[in-house]
C-alpha cells in the first residue's frame, strides 16, 4: 500500500520525507503532526508506520442548549485534548459543569484517553 492516511490531528494530506531514512509527516505546517516524522529504512515502512496509527479522538458534542452529548470523559480524567491543529494535555472536571482544567474548554474540539507507559507499564 502506497497511499498514504490523513492526519490524525487535522484531516489534511500527510506527505513522505527523506531525510537520512524516511517519514511520514502531515503537510500544514502548524499542525502537531508536522512535527512527526519516524525514521524508517524504507519508504515501505514509513508509510505503513503512518497508515497503522490509531485515530481515537471522540469529539466534544453540544446540543442546542450548550450542554456535552456523547461519551465523556470520567471526572478528574487526565485527558489528551485537541482542536485540530494542536494536542494538549489536560484535566477533565464534571462536577456542577463540565470544563478542562486549563480553561482551554472553547479551543477543545475532541479528546482521547492517555495511552499506556512505554511497555504497558504503571506508575514506577
């Protein structure tokens, strides 16, 4: 397979880089996924890396009347977030409200649980 998947933070066209090993990275320049370019041997590799990775982001739904629809995450959640141009870390808080604890509640379009240590392992 040659063709390679959009990117997971934006949407937009990703682009193959050689640069001593090849990677794949997302074309729009202020994108997080700019920044991500693997080194790989081959071309092969790198677009396969790209195409493998895991879109999970579940968006931020409100109904008419402002309030969160869909899945959310659990109260005091550490969460990564993003508004499709950049990934953040962040809190999220249910309490009387709904809101991320850094105050990035309007900028936040959709969220994804942390993923696991670095070989599956917990707090060392």
């Amino acid at each position: 397979m040659n063709e390679l998947k959009p990117c997971p933070f934006c949407g937009g066209e990703a682009k193959l880089m050689n640069y001593n090993g090849f990677g794949v990275q997302c074309k729009d320049e202020i994108c997080i996924g700019h920044d991500l370019l693997p080194a790989c041997v081959t071309r092969e590799d790198a677009i396969a890396a790209w195409n493998r990775r895991v879109n999970g982001w579940i968006p931020f739904v409100m109904d008419e009347e402002g309030i969160l629809q869909g899945k959310i995450p659990e109260n005091e959640q550490e969460i990564l977030v993003t508004d499709g141009r950049q990934v953040g870390f962040d809190t999220f808080i249910n309490e009387d409200k709904c809101y991320l604890d850094s105050g990035r509640d309007l900028m936040a379009t959709a969220w994804m649980p942390l993923p696991e240590p670095l070989g599956g392992e917990k707090d060392v």
